[in-house]
C-alpha cells in the first residue's frame, strides 16, 4: 500500500498496526520530527528545498518534485543498517533496510521540491520514511556532477535506535536479505532494484555490487 493516497489518508501508517506499540510512531511524532528537521534548515529563507535519493527514492519518490539531478553526498555511506520486520521482511523473516552511515560518500540523486505545496509534500516524504523513526533526518552537503554544491535533506541510520544493526557487511546480511520477503515484496528485490536504478545513472557502489554477489552465493531454498 505504498502509494501517494494511503501516505496522505494515514492508511499506509495503519498497514504497519501490526508493528509493536513501542516501534511504530504516530502522525504526531512524524510531523514533530518534520518541524524540527526543517527549522534546523541551513539555507536562507525561500531557498530551494533538496532531498537526496539514495535507495528507493531514486526510482520510485511518490512526492512531486520539479528537478532531478545526479550527486554526491559527502560524508555518508550506504548501510544496510536498520534491522526489518515489514513492508520487504516480516517477524519470521526478517530482513535489512537501507540506511546512510558516517564517512566516505554516497551518489544518488537529488530531488528539489516545488515551493507550492511544500509543506505537504514534505509530509508525505516524512510519513513514508519515518514509520518507525528508524532514521535521523539530517541537514547533508552535495555536489553534482556539473560542481554545483549545496545542502540537501538525507535520511541517515539513527543509532539510539533499537531497529539500529553495527554489523552490516554484505557477508552477515545477505543471509538475512535473501529470505526476507512481505507485503511490499523480497527483501533481494530491492537490492536488484536498486543497483539497476544506479547503473541508469552510470553508477556502481561497490558496497552494493558486494552485497548482490554474496546473495548471488546463498543458497535456493
């Protein structure tokens, strides 16, 4: 139920209900988490509003955005970090869900939004990506491929969280990954997706080209 409609009516939060209590969080926790990462803004008032793109989003945003651009968040890296119950996994089968971690960079997209309606399409944004607060929205410096630099919204892995995983070598989590399947799908379907929408932007992370040959070498059920 991944779609613009059940973000707005809230029905995407209530397809989670089967979460713990202590997991999900509540439209009020969102749109708290929405109002502080936004008055924290780095940029002048009236400024462009940017998100970075570095796993779903760059395929499939749901927001409506007015410029798509390739860059490179300085920083971060890709992690496979947040441990996954749903949505791509279940309580049987778990799985991992992509994150950005401190150091080193990650390439992506960014994604500037338009100025009129902001507000709500900053709220389906933050509705679809904070189900359980798994993530810190951060404030992040990228450059694009023309040397354009700036400041764009990036949801990167929270560690104070319980969802939070150190371990996430492709070798520890590709067992996981591989079996993990819901609602929304497998769990290795996202990682195929995902190096396909890098290679239509002629990109390679080599984080994720390890993690598809270790999935590649577990076995078929």
């Amino acid at each position: 139920m991944l779609n613009r409609d059940a973000l707005s009516s809230g029905a995407y939060l209530q397809s989670f209900n089967s979460l713990p209590k202590d997991l999900l969080w509540t439209q009020t926790q969102i749109d708290a988490s929405l109002a502080q990462t936004m008055e924290h803004c780095p940029l002048p008032v009236g400024s462009d509003i940017w998100v970075f793109a570095y796993g779903s989003l760059m395929w499939n945003p749901l927001f409506r955005f007015e410029e798509r651009v390739i860059a490179t968040l300085g920083g971060f890296h890709r992690s496979f970090c947040i441990r996954l119950i749903a949505g791509r996994a279940s309580p049987d089968r778990p799985g991992r869900m992509l994150s950005l971690e401190p150091g080193g960079k990650a390439e992506g997209v960014v994604l500037r939004m338009p100025k009129e309606n902001l507000q709500e399409e900053l709220r389906i944004l933050w509705t679809r990506e904070m189900v359980t607060g798994a993530y810190n929205p951060v404030w992040a410096p990228y450059t694009t491929r023309s040397g354009h630099e700036g400041h764009a919204i990036a949801f990167a892995a929270d560690p104070k969280q319980a969802q939070y995983d150190a371990d996430s070598r492709p070798s520890v989590i590709a067992p996981l990954i591989a079996q993990a399947s819901g609602p929304m799908g497998s769990n290795a379907e996202y990682v195929h997706n995902l190096r396909r929408a890098l290679a239509d932007c002629d990109m390679k992370d080599e984080y994720i080209e390890a993690l598809a040959a270790e999935l590649e070498m577990v076995p078929k059920p």
